[in-house]
C-alpha cells in the first residue's frame, strides 16, 4: 500500500548527522501477526522518490513538534555512558550498589546538551537505559518494556489517543541509540489521528477505539498492507519523536552487540 | 616620542595562499611574489637599527601561506636574525600556517627551539570545509588533518586557531570532540571579522550576541571540566586582564593600538604599525597605510611624517572614546584599530563587531566562571571548617 503522507523526519536544527536519506529509511512489506503481537514482515527495499517526499521534511523546518527530529550526542557524552557503564559493572562486581555514580548526572548532561541545541527535554522527564538482546526481532520503544510484545504506540496505551498533543498525556519523547552499532527503529508513519481516519476509512462500520493501544492494535490488524518504515540510527544517534504519537519498535536487525537504547519519556510521573 | 618597544613583527614572506578561505582578508591572495634575500636583510637590518627592538619580541610569519615557500627560505632568515641581533633578544618564530603543506622537513624545522606553531583550522568537515577551501571549491580538512598527524609523529606542540562563524555558534560540543579526537591541546577562537576585502561577517546576524555568549559558556565548560583542561585562549587572556590591574593606567594601550608595538613588513619591504591587517591597504583620506619602505625609510623620519602622525591622532582618539564610553576599557585597552576602520570607516571610534563578541562577552563569560568557582570554593570550604 501507498504510503500516507503522516509523520515526517528531518534533522533537527543545530544538529549536523552524517548520510542521507535514501540510506538512512527502508520501506517494509507490510505486517505479521507474530506471539499475540505485530511485527514487520522481514524485507526492506529502499525508499522511491514519492515515499522519500512523504517522508522527509525539507528545511526550513516549519513546525516542529510535528516532525521527527533526528540528533546526534557528542562523543563526550557516548564515552561518559560507557564509563557509567564500566563503574556500575565493577560496583556491582563488588558488591556495592550503593556507589554507582548516579545515572541522573549522565542524564542531566544530556539533557543540558539538548538544552543548548534547542531540542530540550521536557521537565520531569523519565530516564531509562535499555539493554536488550540483539537477536530479539525487535525491541522495546515504549513506555512499559516489561509487557513489550512487538510494535507498539509511543503513547499510554490507557491514553485517548484524541489527547495525545497534550502535556500530561505520558509518551515516549525520543530514543538515543548509546551502542557503538549502528541499529534501527520500525515505525509506522502516521500519528495516532491518522491511525484512527485510516481504520474509519477501512472499515466505516467499526465504532473508532478510544485509547491509544487499542487504536494502534486497531490499525495493526486491520492495515497489515500497510508498509513499515525503517529508520537507521548510526552510533549515538537518536530521535525526538514528532507530537501526536506513533507505532513503533526498535529493531536491531543483524547486531551483533547488545542493543543499548536511552528512551526518554515524558509525563510519567 | 619613544617609539615601541616592538613586541610583535609580522613579516609576509609571501602574499599567496594555496587555499582560498572565503572569510580571508588578504587582498592579494593570489599574487606569487616572495620576499627576497635582499628584502629581509634590509627588513631585519631596519628593525634592529630603529632602536623598537628593545625586548624579546616576536617573530611572526604570517599574512599569506608561509610554508609556500621552502624550508631553506626560513633557515636563510635565522641567519639574517642571528647576524643583525647584535645584542641578542630573545625572539621567538611564530608560524601561522594551514597545515596543508606539511612534510618531514617542516617537522624537522619546526623541532628546533624557539619555535612556535600555530594551526589553522576550523573544526569537524562539515564546518572547517564550508569556508576553508582550494581554489577549485574543494574542503582541505583532510590535508589539515594529515598535517597535525604529522607534528603529532614528531612531538611538535601546536595551538590550533579556529575561526568562528554563524554556523560554528551551534556546535561547542562538536570542536571540542574535534579538538580531542586530533589531541589538540590549546585552541584560540577568532571570529569572523569585517576587513579589507571581506566586507561582511555572518557573526553580523541579529542575536548573535547571546548565541555567541551561549557557545563560549559551553565550550568552557567542556574544556575546563576536561582531563586535562583544554587551554582556550580567550579564556586564559580574559583571566589574565581581570585578574591584573595592568590596565588601569590612563596611558595604557594594548599591543594593536599602541604605535610600533606591532610592525607588520610585507614581502617588498613596505611597513605599517598597528594592525596586520591595514598593510596593503590604502583609504581615501589616509593614503596607504604602508608608512614607508624599509630600503628607503628610517623610523625617525617616519615618525615625524604626517601621515604616521594622523593615523595615531586618530587611532588616539578612538582609544580615548573607548575610556571614556566603555565598562570593559580596564580589561581590554581599547579596540582593534583595523576592526574599527573596516567596520565604523574611521579610528575614532568605538565598538565593533569583535569588542562586542571577542572582547566583551569573553570577559563576561570568564568573570562569571571566576565569581562561580569562589563561590563554590567558599561554600566548600564553609562545609569543611563545619
């Protein structure tokens, strides 16, 4: 199926990232229903001209908060994650949890480089380094890793998803690939407000979901045509997820380390 | 008048640069002419007999690529030195250089003491090869980089000059992950000034004020807190003013606006003082800012002619308004007198884009860091006698 014009990605303003579009997305083959979830079917193909238009913001960005910004953290701040990483395995080694270096000062440098480049996080935004095992098909970019089970909304799945622009909705912010490896996301281009015309499109008859999860759910299994788009993030690279939602899941294909992923979310307080 | 004494001689071996910066200020960039044996011997021989040459000075090759000409061209000026530096100042070898036309025999050259290096080069690709180019468009940062390899292979040390531009402002992070990933220890930042030919400076753009004062918070705060410190210029020179009360004095001028603190030789022999930058240059109501020739004119006569006494009139008078008008004059001395020319079109007056950016906000910056860190020290040590 065509893809809808929805979502959009860019590089975010202040940010200089190495490579261009056309290999940095593949276009899936559309969905499987795979254990109780969805996930994407296994091939990839680059992206045509018209899907890469659908796709890309060009600049000057207009609105941002509508688009996928993607960034890149420095090195000084790649390295401060793995030295973290090293003090708290040789803490944990010895037994003495309690003089791991907080990983809230890690966090509050990135968010101070964020800050800077105008890309800042949200107040009281959460934290959280996820490592995962690379041969999983996919990983989690959700709130709650713990029920993950394939492609999921960035959005509460209890959330309406009609509310989704609104601060006190919880949400995934964005995501930093931490892994020296280059890894990828799989998304599904459309906010939830698109997800929700689409399935009425489909299908007119079916009353509309009113949450989020049950909307993504929705969509998933009713437009398994619909193609998934790969998105690849180079080492420390991330992306500030656009306002309004989206389905999606990190996807390691063929790494060979651990999958490392410091997902940020806001509103879960 | 006692003139000097010299603390800064700018000799221009040779106008050409085998790149083409598009920020660049030299006006003859393409001209091939190189100062000859003749030329330097008099250069050399003028300077030691105008009695500026009083205290060690420096020696700096600049103004055009120096290493476009050969190894053999340096070694014949520390004979000259040597010959006419009777009473034998220390005088340090500075050298300005893109880096580009490095080998083995400028590393061996530049191994010898007395020497000092300075690099060119404005960062990571995407910003270094925006402007700093060839003359077919083409980004010279990977000769830049094999350059600094090579002077690291010989244990050559370095200060790295970055210039800053609009687009640098958004990027602290990015240079200083350059400057460690290429072991670069010292950096100087100079911004993109309005002279001569180079009528105009992205810095020019509205609010660049506070992203220029954003993007010096950072970049400190990423080279002190670094291991060991990254050592910036700007901040160590800032410190310096605001920690000494040299300046206070109402004669005090800083080496560019001092008359013959600077003298600045280009490769036929024409001089000037203050500013490099004035050199080869001439306006409407100066003339040329050349005061003379060193095969033709003694400093005694040049200091009585009046178009040495109206350049300092007025450069005067613009150091005299920056006392009076300005909060930074104890800490700065008054302007460039070259930025003030291209910028204001007189001497006699007063801010420019590099006070304003260079200047005030590096002084701001670095008093804010000073007055934190008592802060903090005062509060730690409270906590220790408690």
């Amino acid at each position: 199926m065509t893809l809808l014009p929805g979502c959009r990605f860019a590089v975010a303003p202040h940010f200089h990232l190495p490579g261009d579009w056309s290999s940095r997305l593949l276009i899936g083959a559309g969905i499987a229903e795979a254990d109780g979830g969805f996930i994407p079917r296994s091939s990839w193909r680059p992206p045509t001209a018209a899907e890469l238009s659908v796709l890309v913001e060009p600049p000057p960005l207009a609105n941002l908060e509508d688009v996928g910004c993607l960034f890149l953290l420095p090195q000084h701040l790649r390295a401060e994650w793995w030295q973290w990483l090293e003090r708290t395995h040789e803490s944990n080694k010895a037994g003495a949890q309690s003089a791991q270096a907080p990983f809230s000062n890690l966090a509050q440098r990135i968010g101070e480089f964020l800050a800077f480049k105008q890309l800042a996080v949200p107040d009281g935004a959460r934290w959280d380094a996820v490592i995962s095992d690379p041969m999983q098909l996919l990983t989690p970019w959700c709130l709650d890793g713990r029920r993950f089970g394939g492609l999921r909304c960035s959005v509460a799945p209890w959330a309406s998803w009609a509310v989704t622009a609104e601060p006190p909705c919880p949400c995934l912010w964005g995501g930093i690939n931490l892994g020296e490896e280059p890894t990828s996301l799989v998304v599904i281009n459309l906010p939830l407000a698109k997800l929700a015309a689409e399935c009425r499109r489909r299908f007119p008859e079916r009353p509309t979901p009113a949450t989020a999860g049950e909307l993504a759910e929705r969509f998933l299994s009713d437009c398994p045509d619909y193609a998934p788009v790969r998105l690849l993030l180079g080492a420390g690279e991330g992306v500030r997820l656009p306002r309004g939602g989206m389905i999606l899941a990190g996807y390691p294909g063929g790494k060979a380390e651990p999958e490392m992923v410091l997902l940020i979310s806001r509103g879960t307080n | 008048m006692l003139a000097g004494p010299l603390e800064l001689l700018v000799l221009q071996p040779t106008p050409f640069c085998n790149i083409d910066c598009s920020y660049c200020y030299l006006p003859n960039r393409q001209s091939t002419h190189r100062m000859s044996r003749e030329v330097l011997d008099q250069t050399l021989r003028w300077v030691f007999a105008s009695g500026l040459a009083r205290v060690p000075f420096v020696l700096l090759w600049h103004a055009g690529e120096p290493l476009v000409l050969p190894v053999g061209f340096y070694e014949m000026a520390d004979d000259l030195l040597l010959r006419h530096n009777e009473i034998g100042l220390p005088v340090l070898q500075s050298f300005q250089t893109n880096a580009t036309l490095l080998n083995a025999d400028w590393c061996r050259f530049f191994q010898r003491p007395n020497v000092h290096l300075g690099v060119s080069v404005d960062g990571p690709g995407f910003l270094h090869d925006r402007c700093r180019r060839t003359r077919q468009g083409q980004g010279t940062l990977d000769r830049v980089l094999r350059g600094i390899e090579l002077l690291h292979e010989h244990g050559i040390p370095f200060q790295v000059i970055t210039v800053l531009t609009a687009e640098s402002l958004d990027y602290p992070d990015e240079l200083f992950d350059f400057y460690q990933a290429h072991r670069i220890s010292s950096v100087a930042f100079n911004v993109e000034e309005i002279e001569g030919p180079h009528t105009a400076s992205s810095l020019q753009r509205a609010g660049t004020a506070e992203r220029f004062r954003r993007f010096v918070q950072r970049f400190l705060s990423l080279a002190l807190a670094a291991d060991p410190p990254l050592q910036v210029r700007e901040f160590e020179q800032a410190a310096a003013s605001l920690l000494s009360a040299r300046r206070h004095g109402p004669d005090t001028r800083t080496q560019e606006n001092k008359p013959w603190a600077i003298v600045n030789v280009d490769c036929a022999g024409n001089f000037s003082t203050y500013s490099p930058e004035l050199l080869g240059l001439t306006s409407p109501r100066h003339g040329s800012f050349a005061l003379g020739n060193v095969a033709t004119h003694s400093l005694p006569a040049v200091l009585n002619a009046p178009a040495f006494l109206a350049l300092e009139a007025e450069i005067g008078q613009g150091v005299d308004l920056c006392r009076a008008q300005c909060r930074h004059f104890p800490f700065c001395g008054g302007g460039s007198p070259g930025n003030k020319f291209f910028e204001n079109g007189t001497f006699a007056s007063t801010e420019t884009l590099c006070c304003r950016l260079h200047k005030k906000v590096c002084l701001d910056v670095t008093l804010e860091l000073l007055e934190s860190h008592t802060a903090q020290a005062a509060v730690e040590r409270e906590r220790a006698l408690t």
